[in-house]
C-alpha cells in the first residue's frame, strides 16, 4: 500500500492490520532491560494487573522496584514503558519510519511487555497509534462503535469501558503491525509472554490550544493595559452591563486573538516542539567551536543526529518579517531561532545530520547555533 492511499483512506477514519509491517522484527529491548528502565526515576511507567493484585485492574506507577516485580502473578498483568525513544536513542528508527506524519506530531514509543495473559483492559486513546507487535502473539479485539462518556468500569482509577463488545479480531505475531485512529475501542490480550510497541501521536483538545495560546500572548503583556470604562451618558441602570462595555471587551479581545496573525505560527511552533517531558540528553564532550566539532567527529568516527528527546520543527515567516535570508523560523524544545529555510531543511531533512553541508549553507550565527544545540545535547553523536 502507498502512503498516499494510507493517509487518504486509513489515517484518522479507519483501522488497518498490515501482516509483516516490519519483517523479521526483533524487539530491540529485553524484558530484563524494559524492567530495569521502569525502575528509574526518570522514566513514566506503569503495571496493570488484571488478576492478583489487591483488586481486578490494579495500577501502580512507576519508578518501580525489584519488590514491586518480586511480587507480580504468574500471568494477567502488564508492564508499560513510555518515550523509549528518547532514553534509548538508538530505537528512533522504528519512529524515523513513520516520517510521512509531520515527526512535530509524534509523541513517542512506548512499549508493553505482558506475562500470559496480561493486558491493560478494554479502552481508548485519544490519539492516533501504531502497534507493532514484537516477541510472541497478541490477539486484539476491535470495535469502531462510538464509547459513552459514562462507559466506564468504576471503582478502577484507569479508565477502562464497562461494556466493549467487538466487532472483529486480529491475530498479531511479531513483525505484524496495526493502526488505530484515535477514539477506536481495543482490548489486546497477551498470548503466553509478549511485548508490543506503539507509536503514538499527539492528540491535543481546542481546549489546551486555546489555552496555551492565551497564555503566550499574555506572558508579556503589561498589567497597565486595563479595561476602561467607556464614556457614556448616566446609566439609567447601575447594575446594567451595558452594549458598550461589552463592545469594549469586544475590542480588547480582538486586539490578540486573532487568527491571521503571524504571532499565532511562531506560538504554535513552540507549543508543537515542547517534548512535554523532563528528559535531559547532557554533552558527554562539549566543543568551542564547528572545528572542534568536526576533528571530534573524524577522530572517532562519530556521526551526528539529532536527539529523538528533542522536538524540531521549522515553518516559514511571512514576508514582513523576513530579514535578509532568514526567512525561516526553527524551532528547538519550545525556542525560536531565525534561520535560512536551507539550514532548517538541511538540518531536518534526515534523522542524521550531514554536518559538512549543514556548514556550507550555515551564516555565521547558524555555525554558533549548531555548536550551542550540540553542547546543549539537542544534537547527539553515534558511532
């Protein structure tokens, strides 16, 4: 199947099962290593235990221990690993793969490992995911039907459906993969010992965008700006909140909510960029200048790439705001950066960044940006 056809028939409308997405698939991360990585500090993970725990879905968060693991059932329960791509960079490949999706929309890999007949429950994300299936077999049940907000099961502080009837199954093995839109119920359940991996993207409510956004117009605003009173004739009455106040308020709004402004592309590339998590890729050997970074790179036979723990993305300025050839607007965790739009494609255009070409189209203040995102470890080496 073309991407094309994916995207125009399956992205975002319906499920999709495709046998041997990825053949001879062999998950990278061991149970031992996933189990290790729940337990630290850092890391978001979670177990659900269906049966033999405290009570039927019991949840525990992570950062784990090895008593928490000591004391795990035989079977019906699962462990969940969140964002293995940015502790583990070497795993952004599987995400690389899915770079037909703008990659300022992906959220991050997770990966599950279940014992026999472990599984999280009936439910569904609020985001589209991919869910590639990694040692052994799972089986899923799917159903398309809408889900009441009310469908619920209580007394579980993860929100699993009450009521899930399916409307068909898909057997996966490993290398197999599935997609699923957001908002499709699906129960996967362990088939003996199994891991899976999801790559998930972002799903964000009007309500967060509008929020978010208000809040970066009034960062700076000055408390001094206020609301005047508008000067009229004597109120007839004092409790009366009249036309023209509300015109006022009218005036005040559309001053800064509005959608063509070019403030609105530079606020929404810092919203998109915003890994949202804590996770801090430090330089092991920071350089003072490209030089040094290039000797460092030739002496060890180091390539380098950029961070899957950071967020790049790039948009163009409208045509008032450009200045010379910075005509580009690059955008790193949530900060801005004027650039050439050939430095942001070049620097973005791969997962692995070609740092001689990069150079060649690089301005002076660019040749300081890529040392400054290298020592800041926004760019990463790899042998």
């Amino acid at each position: 199947m073309s991407v094309d056809t994916f995207l125009q028939q399956y992205w975002q409308k319906k499920p999709l099962l495709i046998k041997q997405a990825f053949p001879d698939f062999i998950t990278p991360v061991s149970p031992d290593e996933l189990a290790g990585l729940a337990c630290e500090q850092e890391i978001n993970s979670r177990i659900v235990i269906e049966q033999g725990g405290e009570h039927p879905w019991q949840a525990i968060h992570g950062p784990m221990s090895e008593e928490i693991f000591a004391k795990m059932p035989d079977s019906h329960w699962t462990l969940v690993v969140n964002d293995l791509e940015k502790c583990i960079p070497e795993l952004a490949w599987i995400t690389d793969q899915f770079r037909f999706i703008p990659e300022w929309h992906l959220d991050d890999l997770m990966s599950s490992w279940a014992a026999p007949e472990g599984s999280v429950g009936p439910h569904i994300d609020l985001y589209d995911v991919f869910i590639l299936q990694g040692d052994g077999q799972r089986r899923w049940q799917i159903s398309t039907a809408p889900v009441a907000d009310d469908n619920v099961m209580p007394d579980v502080a993860i929100r699993l459906q009450k009521d899930f009837i399916p409307e068909f199954e898909w057997l996966l093995e490993a290398g197999d993969m599935m997609y699923l839109p957001a908002g499709v119920s699906h129960y996967g359940i362990s088939i003996g010992e199994s891991s899976s991996y999801s790559i998930g993207f972002r799903a964000t409510s009007h309500t967060d965008l509008v929020t978010d956004f208000i809040a970066h117009l009034t960062n700076d605003l000055s408390i001094k700006k206020t609301f005047k009173l508008p000067q009229e004739a004597l109120q007839a009455q004092p409790n009366e909140i009249s036309a023209a106040a509300i015109e006022e308020i009218r005036t005040i709004f559309s001053q800064y909510l509005d959608p063509q402004s070019p403030e609105l592309a530079r606020w929404f590339g810092q919203f998109v960029s915003d890994s949202k998590v804590d996770y801090l890729h430090e330089c092991d050997h920071p350089v003072d200048n490209l030089t040094q970074l290039q000797n460092f790179l030739r002496e060890n036979e180091l390539c380098l790439l950029r961070h899957p723990a950071s967020r790049f993305a790039f948009t163009r300025m409208p045509a008032e705001q450009v200045e010379k050839t910075m005509d580009t607007l690059l955008f790193v965790d949530a900060q801005d950066f004027k650039v050439s739009e050939l430095f942001a494609q070049t620097l973005c255009v791969q997962r692995q960044v070609e740092l001689a070409q990069l150079i060649n189209c690089a301005s002076q203040d660019e040749q300081h940006l890529i040392v400054n995102l290298y020592n800041s470890g926004k760019l990463y080496t790899e042998a």
